[in-house]
C-alpha cells in the first residue's frame, strides 16, 4: 500500500475496514491522515493478542493487550489510530485534538460508526491546558500518539500533557517521523528526563506498512527515585 492524497484514505484492521476522509488543502495538518498513525495501526495489528489467543513467542503480547485498559490519544486529528486500535481490543478510549480539527475528527468518527459500533469518545485538548488535562480525568494505562512532533514551541506542552494523562505504570505509544529537527533534538532530549524509552525494531512492524522514514516507540515513566535512595 502507497500513501495517498486521496480524499479517502482506507485502513484495513482484522477483517474490518476503516474509511477515513482528509483534507490535504485545508490550514490545519489535523485534517491530513499521516502515515504514523498508520504505521502504528498496522504494527498492533500484527502483534496484539486475540481474545483467548497464544501469547507465547510474543513480545509484545502484554503491552499490546488492551483488555480493560484506559487510553486516550493525542492530536488524534482524522482518528486512525484510535480508531484502530479500538477495533483491536481498545474499549475504553477517548481521542482529542484542538478545536478546527474536532469537525474532520467528529466526521470519521460518524462515518466509520457502522464499522465500530458504536461513537467513540472525543474531547477538545489543548496540551498546555491543565484544566482541559484534569477534566479527561486521568491516569490512563496507555497514550497514543502519532506524528504530533512537528512544532517546537509545542514539545514541552506535549511531553507535560504525556506525563501527566499516563499512569506510573502505563505506556506511551508513539509512532514518529522527523517532521523538524529542532522539534525532534527538544522532544528526545525532554523525553529522556521522564521516559524510558524503547524503539521498535524495524522488522517487527508490520511488512506492509514498515517505511524508513516512520518508527513506533514505546515510553514508560521513569521509576522516581526516594528521597533516601
């Protein structure tokens, strides 16, 4: 599959089929499908557990089971990746953006409705808005994020918001591309002052969606040392 400046951008996951419209001409890069969130899709696709399944020779079989697990995702813009990663077991999860992007995200949030069976959650959120932060009500067990590094003035706000929607012991998934250099060497060198940080490999994301430009890492809070230690 090539990535498209087609109107509609359609995402199969497990038998389902997600039909997700863009707009690559409008002033907001929420509206664009990127291919992070694709990518990151496509990579819990291929190792997330079925229900009852084997989880043996797995290794991400843990952190890619969603049972019962609290999500929300960030700069969600056209919603792939909370979308398809609810089709892949994620029931309780709720995705947020600014608000010129809430109209594109309500849309394929409706229009992918018959395929999910029911209307996912969403909320405005901007990631310097503690306010906004504390009404999603977290800690969540795991946050998503694809392709929202991009601006540097927005870096610090987004690893904030990051840590304090994620539960001590839950996860980050993040998929990635270098979108500006400046942004990138901020992001990584905030990231390392609160996350672990596992990227990846490149053979363990899915063979049909696996481009050198796009990584998925993995980030879990770092254990806060005592005060005697």
């Amino acid at each position: 599959m090539k990535f498209t400046d087609s109107p509609v951008v359609e995402l199969p996951v497990r038998g389902a089929v997600l039909s997700l419209q863009q707009d690559n001409g409008s002033f907001h890069v929420g509206t664009s499908v990127w291919p992070c969130s694709l990518v990151l899709v496509k990579f819990a696709e291929r190792w997330a557990p079925s229900p009852g399944g084997p989880t043996t020779n797995n290794p991400y079989a843990q952190i890619l089971n969603f049972e019962l697990k609290r999500a929300v995702e960030l700069g969600a813009g056209c919603g792939a990746a909370g979308m398809g990663l609810y089709l892949l077991g994620l029931t309780d999860v709720i995705l947020t953006d600014i608000s010129p992007v809430m109209p594109a995200l309500k849309h394929n949030l409706k229009r992918n409705k018959p395929v999910l069976s029911k209307a996912l959650k969403h909320s405005v959120l901007y990631w310097n808005n503690s306010n906004q932060i504390a009404a999603l009500r977290p800690p969540y067990d795991v946050v998503l994020a694809a392709d929202v590094v991009y601006i540097e003035e927005s870096v610090g706000p987004l690893v904030h918001a990051m840590d304090a929607l994620l539960a001590d012991d839950g996860i980050v998934l993040l998929g990635y591309q270098v979108r500006s250099p400046e942004a990138h060497k901020l992001f990584w060198e905030i990231c390392e002052t609160v996350f672990e940080i596992e990227k990846v490999p490149h053979q363990d994301l899915h063979p049909d969606y696996a481009y050198e430009e796009t990584d998925v890492y993995v980030l879990r809070k770092k254990k806060k040392k005592k005060e005697n230690d």
